[in-house]
C-alpha cells in the first residue's frame, strides 16, 4: 500500500478534463485535493484507490508505470464515467509520458548543460565552385506552427493567472497544447511545459521542494520556444525542436574513475540517481538511473546497480571505486550508454588527490566557469575555506574563500528526504576548514554553486555525497574563530528578477498595482542597469494596460503581450546574470 498514483499521460488528463461538464469543471480542483494523501493499492499493474466514504473504488491500469489511454481509467461510482473522480486521479497523479526525459544539446535557454549544434553536426563547408542561389534554409511546418500557437496560449494563461489561479483545468489545457507540441516534433516544447505543469502542481501542494526560481526558468523556456519557432530556420530550429534521445556513438574502451554520486528529483517527475566519473585523460562520464517517480526513489536509487554489462556495482560504490568498460558508447552529454555490446568490470578508484581526478582541480576556476557558461558541463571542481553561514530571504547558505573570490554555497535540492540541507548547515559550522569540493555552477551576479560533494572534513582520502550521505556533528572539526561573515554588494538586478517571480506566483494582476515602482526603476538606473529600468517600466505597463469596449467596459487583459513583456525581463535577467555572473568569479 502507498500514497503515490502511477504516472498519467498528458494526453490523457486532458482528454478526461475536456469532458467534463462546465459544473464538474468547477469541482475540479477540490476533487483533487480530496484524493490526496487516500491509501493506493497496488496489483501488478492495476493501482486502485477508494474515492469517496462509499466505497467506491477507482481503477488505473498503467502498464509499465504509465497509464496511456483514457479508457485505462475506470471509476465504479454510480456517475462513471461521467464522474469528476477519473479526472480528479489523472490530475492528482504525476505526469508520465513513455517518450522519457527530453534531451538535447542547448543553447543557453534552459537545461542543465547547454550547448548549439556541435561542430560534428553542422554540414560541412561547400568547396570553391561558381555562384549559385543557396538552398532555402528549412522552416517550422504547419503542424508545429499551430502547435506552438496553442502552447503560447496555453502558457500566457498560466503566466496571467499564477500559481494560485492555474488549477486543474488550465494546467489539463496546457498538458493538452503539449501533447500536441510533441507530436508535432517539438519535444523539447512539449517537456518544458510538462515541467511547467509538476512546478505548478508543487506549488499548489505546499511541497517543501518547490522552489519558484524553477517554475521561472521552465515556464521562461516553454515561453521562448514558442516565440522562437515560427520565424527559426537550420541549425536554430534543430536546437529549439529538441529531440527526445540524443544518439550514442561507440567510444572504445573506457577506464573510468569514480567522482560521486547525486540524487536526481525532477519538476518534471521523474527520479533516481546518477554517478559522475572520469577518464584517463579526466573527461566526465556519468552513468544514470532516472525513471518516473517520487522522492522515495531518488533516496534508494544510490543503492541500485549500475546498468552497464554485468557489473554488480551500486551507484554508490561505483562514486569511490572504478570501472572498465569494453564496447563504450557516449552521448554528446557524456553519458554512458548501455546496450548490449557493453561489458564493464570493477575497477578500483582513487582519491581526488590522485591523478586522474586531480587534474580535475588544476583547471583555473575562471576557466570552468566560462566553459560552463558557453555550453559546457557546468560541474565545477573548487578548493575553497569555509567561512561561517549567511542568511538570504531564500534561507542559509555557506560563505566560501575560493582563492580570493567570496563564494556562496547552496543546497542543490530542498526536499527534506535528501540531506542537502543539513549537512550544509553542518558544514558551516566547521569554519575554517579548507576542502576540496565539487559542485554546480548557479548562474547569478554573484559567484554562486549548488555545493554536491566534499571532502570529508575529519578523515583525510574520504569524501562525502551530500545528496545521499548524512554527516554528524562528530565528522565537523571545531570552528576556527572568525568575524562575522558578510558577502559583497551587489548590483540590484533582483529588483527585476523580483517583480519576474511576482508575476509567475501570483499572475498579471500582482503587477497591475506595484505600488511606488518609480523607486526601483531609479535604483537600476543610478548602478548602470538602465536598459534593466527601461524592461521594468514596460513589464508593468503591459500588466496594468486594459482596454475598455465603446460602453466603457473593461476587455480582458492582452495576456499575449504581457507574455511577450515577461519573457523579455526573465531573459533579459538571465542574460545580465550571466554577463555578471563570470565578472564575479574573474572571467
């Protein structure tokens, strides 16, 4: 017995919420919350769930954890099927989709490793010949031209409602614009806006692992998509449709070293873990186990082998020990294939002191930071002294002394079943303390990561997984005395990314009466950022501009041009936090 429904289909909540009558429509929203937390049997691949105090019993056939037909749904309550439970559990329960996780290569818009088109899949330069006219360049097609209209609609809905206001019913309409997209060939459309749906759901939920920052940068991407489609041609179009698997290429024999290891809890519902190594000459490979699930499975997923040939090796073991593997295969991402042709054996590891994970810390820091910023994988290998905690309106987080640049260290994921919040807490109470660390670069105008891994402080050779491995107060040294921690000043572009987030959790109508925003348009303009001022001004115009019809009534608010306006400040935010971003770490 649990708590968790199987993964539904976009196409099929919304197929169930379309049907709906309009007074069904309305209950919707308090017939999810009624579902939640009730008791799920699971048989084989029939999960049942008892809906109301009468006993009625609601049925998902989800074979291979993903319910995919509307049919699969059955409610034995006197209204089935016409009642509000079979849309009420579809809307309850993860959203599935048997494509998987969407891949690609990026391009700075979203994602966690970005990069365009490689070189190796751009055509090749035509040689010396006479004059000709040149090939007209390939455009969207109809299809995903009308399927990007109905996500951008579908998505300035949620955008003008906000979280509080984006129920079950806008979100089945955005699930339905997304199905569409895909469809259409347009994945990675399809999976930013899934994304956008789970960030939505989490927030509605009191999840303590939703963060609004997410809910940002997938609904800023599903939005840029659809903005950047119609008028996109080659090479741009490629990146903006995605593509659902990217392909593996053989790679020979591998010797690879373990790094660590991190739980993987996705927006998009999807868990597990994944384990960070490197090769010979210190190229990062990565091994993963990510499938459709909860918390639950990003905690055990570390204790699971590794599926690469016949290893018995966990995803934990294989974090300090080593692998050689025959017959590799690697995505463009460094990710280790494993198909048939794969054998790997046990290997032993070493230090992160030890050559070939050494050279991993050799590299000037500016360096990493630039090629994570360009595309690049954006771990980054850092010695830093720890200097005490710093309260931010986001909670605490580590002050670090990386070779002169003041750094700020973060969780990488907030739900409470992972470990990352107390074992930082832990850590920042052993000031003074040089270690080398691992961890993710957090775009922002100040020197900022995602801290993943460290050395442990107590026990020389020994490293911690902060993701998965818990450290007691015995393992911390005593403090060495310090003042009192302060970071640097900063430019006030937050002032911006404030009124971005405002927008995304409460809707349009937050921004419709800022108050005294005059204040905030000034201060950017007094530190340099008038361009910032500028795209202020214009964002809140665009919230508060309504229009009246010849009688003097109001006309619904032009919520495509608020769209448009949002977009442009959440990119243009993330743009200037990169720019400053890389001046901080003295790039």
């Amino acid at each position: 017995m649990t708590t968790e429904l199987p993964a539904v289909a976009p196409v099929v909540t919304a197929e169930l919420v379309a049907a709906l009558s309009p007074r069904l429509r309305k209950r919707l929203d308090a017939g999810v919350a009624k579902l939640a937390g009730r008791p799920v049997v699971r048989d084989g691949d029939t999960v049942r769930i008892t809906v109301d105090d009468e006993g009625s019993v609601l049925e998902l056939h989800a074979p291979g954890g993903v319910v995919t037909d509307a049919a699969a749904v059955r409610c034995g309550c006197l209204l089935a099927p016409d009642c509000l439970h079979r849309a009420a559990a579809a809307s309850a329960a993860p959203v599935g989709d048997a494509a998987g996780p969407v891949e690609r290569s990026a391009d700075g818009a979203g994602g966690r490793q970005a990069s365009g088109p490689t070189a190796s899949e751009a055509p090749d330069p035509a040689p010396d010949r006479a004059p000709q006219d040149p090939a007209p360049e390939e455009a969207a097609t109809p299809s995903q031209l009308t399927a990007v209209q109905a996500l951008l609609a579908a998505a300035a809905a949620v955008l003008d409602a906000g979280t509080d206001g984006s129920g079950a019913v806008v979100q089945a309409e955005l699930l339905r614009a997304a199905h569409t997209a895909r469809l259409a060939g347009l994945p990675r459309a399809a999976s930013a806006a899934v994304s956008v749906v789970n960030a939505l759901r989490a927030a509605r939920a009191g999840d303590p692992a939703f963060r609004l920052a997410d809910l940002v940068t997938t609904l800023s991407e599903t939005l840029y998509v659809t903005h950047r489609v119609p008028s996109a041609t080659g090479a741009e179009l490629t990146g903006l449709r995605g593509t659902v698997r990217l392909p593996y290429t053989p790679d020979g024999s591998l010797r690879l070293y373990g790094l660590f290891s991190e739980p993987v809890l996705t927006a998009s519902g999807y868990a597990g873990a994944v384990t960070w190594t490197a090769d010979a000459e210190g190229r990062l490979c990565s091994v993963s186990d990510v499938a459709p699930g909860g918390a639950g499975r990003a905690v055990g997923a570390a204790d699971r082998t590794v599926r690469v040939g016949d290893t018995a090796l966990t995803h934990r073991a294989l974090s300090r020990a080593g692998l050689a593997v025959s017959g590799a295969t690697l995505s463009p991402t460094g990710r280790l294939g494993a198909g048939k042709g794969v054998r790997a054996v046990r290997a032993s590891g070493v230090d992160w002191r030890t050559e070939p994970l050494d050279r991993l810390w050799a590299v000037p820091v500016s360096e990493q930071v630039g090629h994570a910023l360009g595309g690049g994988h954006d771990l980054l290998f850092l010695e830093v002294t720890l200097v005490g905690p710093v309260r931010e309106s986001t909670g605490d987080c580590l002050l670090a002394d990386c070779d002169g640049v003041p750094l700020r260290l973060t969780v990488a994921h907030d739900h409470p079943a992972l470990p990352y919040r107390d074992n930082l807490r832990l850590l920042a109470a052993a000031r003074g303390s040089r270690l080398r660390v691992i961890a993710r670069l957090a775009p922002a105008p100040h020197a900022r990561a995602q801290l993943l891994a460290c050395e442990h402080p107590m026990l020389a050779g020994q490293r911690v997984d902060l993701g998965l491995d818990r450290l007691q107060q015995a393992d911390v040294p005593a403090p060495v005395p310090a003042g009192t921690a302060s970071p640097p000043e900063e430019a006030p572009l937050h002032l911006l990314r404030r009124r971005v987030e405002q927008a995304a959790s409460g809707g349009r109508r937050v921004l419709a009466f800022p108050g005294n925003s005059a204040a905030d348009s000034r201060r950017l303009r007094r530190h340099g950022l008038a361009t910032a001022g500028d795209v202020l001004d214009e964002l809140l115009a665009s919230a508060a501009e309504r229009s009246r019809d010849v009688f003097g009534r109001l006309l619904p608010a032009d919520t495509g041009r608020f769209a448009r306006t949002w977009l442009a400040a959440a990119r243009y935010t993330d743009e200037v936090e990169r720019v400053l971003c890389a001046a901080a770490w003295g790039g």
